[in-house]
C-alpha cells in the first residue's frame, strides 16, 4: 500500500532539491496483513453473584403437586397445666393439644430458546449454541426462583407481629444513633424458636459489617477460644457473636429496566435483614422450619427437535421445574427487620 512521506522527510527532500511529490514509499500495516476473526480460547460472559434462594428456604421433594402436611398449634410445646395430683385416687390432667393441616400447591415454571442447525453448523469456536442456550435458559429460572424466595423471606406479612420497620436515627447506615447488636439480640429472644440464620440485603451486610457497635463487640479484644481477632468483620465471625449457624448475604441482581430501555441493574435482596430458623433436612414428624421449598419437579432440560424451521430445521432447549415457595413456621420460626439502610 503507498503513503506520503511524513512532514519532515518531506523537508529533507525538499533541501536536497528533490520534489517528495515525486517519491512514494511501499509499506504494509498490520490491518492488510490481518483478517479479524473470532479468538477460540475466549468467550466473555458476566455471571451472576452467587444465589442463596435454596440456602434459606431448602427444597423438599414431593411426590404430587399439591397436597396437605399436618401442622401442631404453635402452643403446643409452650402451654403449661396443672401437674399436681392432689390425694391418692387423683387422676392426672389431660394435655391440650390442637392440630391442623395446612396444604401446598406447586407451580410449574419453565423457558425456552431454539438453535437453528444453522446457527451451529456456522459457529466459531468456542461458541456451543446448544450448550450456551441450555446454560442462559437454566439462569433465567433460577434467577426468577431467587427473586420469588426473596419477596417470601422478606415480606414483612408472613412474620406476623415479629417485624419492625427501621427508621431515622435507628437506621443501621446512622453510625452514631443505630444499635444493630442489640437489633438483632432482641430479634432473636422474640422467636418461639431460636432462630439460627440470618438472611441480608448486600447494601445491609455493606453498613452492618462496619458498623462501629459490631466492630467493637468482635474486634476490640485479644484472641480467645473463639480464635484469633479476624482482620475484618465477616459472615462468619457474625454467626458466632450471635450464636448463629451462617448468615446469608443476598448479593444477586437482576435487569428492572424495561425491554428496550437502557439497562438498569437492581439487587434482588432488598434492604432487610432476616433472623429466621432454617433446618435443612425436616423431621418427618415435626420441623421448625421457617419455610421450604416444595418441588415436585426438579429442574429438567429437554431438547426437542423441530425439522420445519428454516433450512434444516433445529431444536428446542426447554428448561421446566415445578414447586411452591411455602411459610411453614412462619413467625413463630423467624423475625424481620425492614429498612435496615436508608
């Protein structure tokens, strides 16, 4: 390819008495050389934040769709009676016990996408349509089952009269005013059952983690049997100070723009924190269970073949489960703080 000389070769010719329209110089630059093509080691794909949908309200398996579980009055264990037995002949007195059932009803989700044999007859690597579709198929259900987990663990209308709505100066983003050690002690003692997870927003473990009165409690002091100081407050370290298992922190989000509009991201979890009673493995016979999860279908992929479409046709990947987000303790199992942060 020809180019004119630079500015000044074009003065050195000049004092040499030479006319540079009269010179032209041959080069190659790396654009003639290259034919862009797409890279076979790098595919860029932005994942979402780990999910904690299936850690604070776990699945249990069920072999129909709906169906009735027993429920024990919330009482029962607490109720206290007469015990004595006054004069030899006395007969004890019977208990008081109430049951009840209560039921579930599964829905059934799912999502599709189609892949021409097109599409992957002409895909570079490392493109895997059929892989890569299953994958963002599978994403978007899981991504709708956390932000349905979400609204039941932080709706304030499935905690009874144990919930309290955060304010002003009682915010835990208030620095001096707030005391969310002693928010969440009080929490705690408020549950029949003692909760033994805590469930935050990610702008709520943001303030909560550096706030002065949690800071004090864990860092201010010498290693002891609890371990070593750690150098900042983390998930774990609060779980101790407060006689947890864990605590969950929501970090997912997810796009709330309208399809078409500039894309806006949001945070799945909102800005509560949750002290509920979360027990893995129900007990056939009793659980304290702040809610489960009733699958009666896992997640499932099909890829179903559809010779009509275009040239040759493709398939189909659908993606189903099907399952209901149930309060099963409910207030009596767990307490919920909203507006944590302003």
């Amino acid at each position: 390819m020809d180019t004119t000389l630079s500015e000044m070769q074009a003065d050195l010719l000049a004092a040499k008495g030479i006319d540079p329209s009269d010179v032209r110089v041959k080069s190659m630059s790396a654009s003639s050389v290259h034919i862009d093509r797409a890279l076979t080691n790098l595919s860029v794909l932005i994942s979402n934040r780990e999910m904690i949908a299936d850690a604070a309200m776990p699945v249990v398996k069920v072999a129909k769709p709906s169906d009735k579980y027993f429920k024990w009055d919330a009482d029962s264990l607490f109720e206290e009676q007469t015990t004595a037995l006054v004069g030899p002949e006395a007969t004890p007195d019977r208990i008081r016990a109430k049951i009840s059932t209560d039921n579930y009803s599964c829905a059934d989700y799912g999502l599709m996408d189609f892949v021409s044999a097109r599409e992957e007859a002409a895909a570079d690597a490392p493109l895997q349509p059929r892989a890569m579709s299953a994958r963002l198929v599978a994403n978007r259900l899981l991504l709708a089952k956390e932000r349905r987990v979400a609204a039941v663990v932080f709706g304030s209308s499935n905690y009874g009269s144990n919930t309290s709505a955060l304010a002003g100066a009682n915010q835990w983003d208030q620095a001096g005013t707030s005391d969310p050690v002693q928010n969440i002690d009080d929490a705690i003692e408020a549950c029949a059952v003692r909760p033994n997870t805590m469930v935050l927003g990610i702008q709520v473990w943001l303030k909560l983690r550096n706030h002065p009165k949690l800071m004090q409690l864990i860092l201010s002091r010498a290693g002891t049997t609890n371990g070593q100081v750690p150098l900042r407050v983390e998930a774990q370290t609060i779980a101790d100070a407060f006689g947890l298992d864990r605590v969950l922190i929501g970090r997912g989000k997810y796009v709330s723009s309208r399809d078409g509009a500039t894309s806006a991201q949001s945070y799945i979890w909102g800005k509560s924190c949750a002290l509920i009673r979360v027990a893995e493995m129900p007990d056939m016979r009793e659980t304290d269970s702040f809610g489960y999860q009733f699958q009666f279908q896992p997640f499932q992929t099909q890829v179903i073949e559809d010779r009509l479409r275009g040239l040759a046709g493709g398939v189909f990947i659908k993606t189903t489960h099907s399952v209901a987000e149930k309060v099963v303790a409910g207030s009596s199992g767990g307490y919920l703080y909203t507006s944590c942060v302003a």
